[in-house]
C-alpha cells in the first residue's frame, strides 16, 4: 500500500515571503502549492459580500462550508477561485488583510478549513503555507519549516512591492500593520504561530529567495521527497 503523501510544511510570520518560496519550492519538487492565507482571504472576502457579520463565528463557518475553492497555476501565475470567481488579487485587497484574523481566529472556521486542507493530502504531494501547517493541520508533515524575517526587512519588502505596482505607500504605517498581524497571530488562543522545534528555522533577512528555495529544496531531499515525475 502506498504511504501518506509527502508535506512540505512552510509557517511563518506575515510578509516573509512564504508564498514566492512555496510556490518555487512546488515547482522544483513537482508537488501543489497550496496558500492556506488565501482560504481564510477568500472566505472574508465573500462574507463582506453578501453582508455578513464577521463577528459572528457562526455565519463565517457557514460561508467556510458552503464555499466552492479552487486553486490553480494559470497563465498569469496562481489563481485562486472562490465559487469558479477569479478571487486572486481581490483577496488581496488591504480590507481583506485587516479584517481576516475574524476568520482566523475562529475554531468553527478553522475547523472547516483544517478539513479542507487535509483532503488535498489524499492525492497530493503538498507544499503548503500559512501559521498552523506544521503545528495542527499536518503535525506528522516530512518537512516543516519556520520562515522568519525582520519586521524592518517585511515591511521593506511590502512597501517595494507596493511601490513596484504604482501604489501608495507609506513604510511607517506598513511596519506598524504588520506589527499588528504579529500581535494577532502569535497571540490568538485558537491555532497561534508558534515556532516548533523540530522545524528548520530559515532567517530570510538576510537570503535571496533563490538561496531559501536551494536550502529548502535540499532538506526536502536529504528526508527522501518523492520524485511524482518518476
Ligand atoms: O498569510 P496571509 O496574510 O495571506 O493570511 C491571511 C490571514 O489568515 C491572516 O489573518 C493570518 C491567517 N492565517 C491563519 O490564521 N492560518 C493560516 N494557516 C494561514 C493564514
């Protein structure tokens, strides 16, 4: 009988790059990216449009259950598709960010998600990002990984980003929002990030995102990630 699917787990902070070094690292290994952020996104997303209360745990996990998500690599990189919507810049919109730790922060949401998030492993060799991966969702996942950086160099980060599509940007007020999110999610009592110890700790701060894949790629293999193309 075939063994459980190999898990590549990727956690860490807002802004430090998970998602570019996820997706490069699903490339190279041959596995599915997965953005666990873009579920609890996409699920905040469609409870403002249809005039939900966020603060209602209860409608959220509703709208969690019933949601159609799908994700994909396209043309234009990786799409993420909420009831066969192409959702994927909306839910990056900066009302998404502010407001999704509702989302995040409830068990019955979480809950529905979590088992979403498991289903994928049936069939999939997995490299999968968000805060929890390696402490709840797959806590027996091959490979897990701590992806840090410094607030200063996340913010810097966001701010070039925003700066590189042409909009506003303010360093100050960036540093202080994701300072906010770290707040949020190493404090919420409900599936907190939290640094394991058996994860490789990647400092980024001061690594290029081809080195982090590099260094990443080569745990996978040292722990025998399987080759899907063989
Ligand atoms: O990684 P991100 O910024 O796209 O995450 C969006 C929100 O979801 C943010 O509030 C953190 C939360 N999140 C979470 O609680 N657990 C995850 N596995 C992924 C994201």
């Amino acid at each position: 009988m075939e063994g459980k699917k190999f898990v590549v787990a990727i956690d860490g902070p807002a802004g430090a790059g998970k998602g570019t070094v996820a997706r490069l690292v699903a490339q190279r290994l041959g596995y599915l990216y997965v953005d666990t952020g873009a579920m609890y996104r996409a699920v905040t997303w469609k409870a403002l449009r249809v005039g939900a209360d966020l603060t209602d745990e209860n409608q959220l996990a509703t709208i969690a259950a019933n949601l159609s998500l799908n994700f994909h690599e396209g043309k234009e990189g990786y799409r993420v598709l909420v009831d066969g919507q192409d959702v994927s810049e909306k839910i990056r919109d900066e009302e998404i960010s502010q407001k999704s730790h509702y989302a995040a922060s409830s068990l019955l949401v979480r809950q529905v998600l979590w088992a979403k998030q498991r289903q994928l492993r049936v069939k999939h060799h997995l490299v999968m990002e968000g805060r929890d991966i390696g402490s709840i969702v797959f806590p027996d996942a091959q490979v897990k990984i701590y992806l840090d950086a410094s607030l200063k160099e996340r913010a810097r980060r966001r701010y070039l980003q925003l700066k590189e599509k042409g909009l506003p940007a303010d360093l100050e007020a960036i540093k202080k929002e994701i300072a906010l999110r770290d707040e949020r999610d190493l404090h919420r009592s409900i599936a907190p990030l939290v640094r394991l110890p058996e994860a490789v700790y990647l400092d980024t701060t001061n690594l290029t995102i081809g080195e982090e894949v590099e260094i990443i790629v080569n745990v996978c293999r040292q722990r025998g990630a399987p080759d899907p193309s063989k």
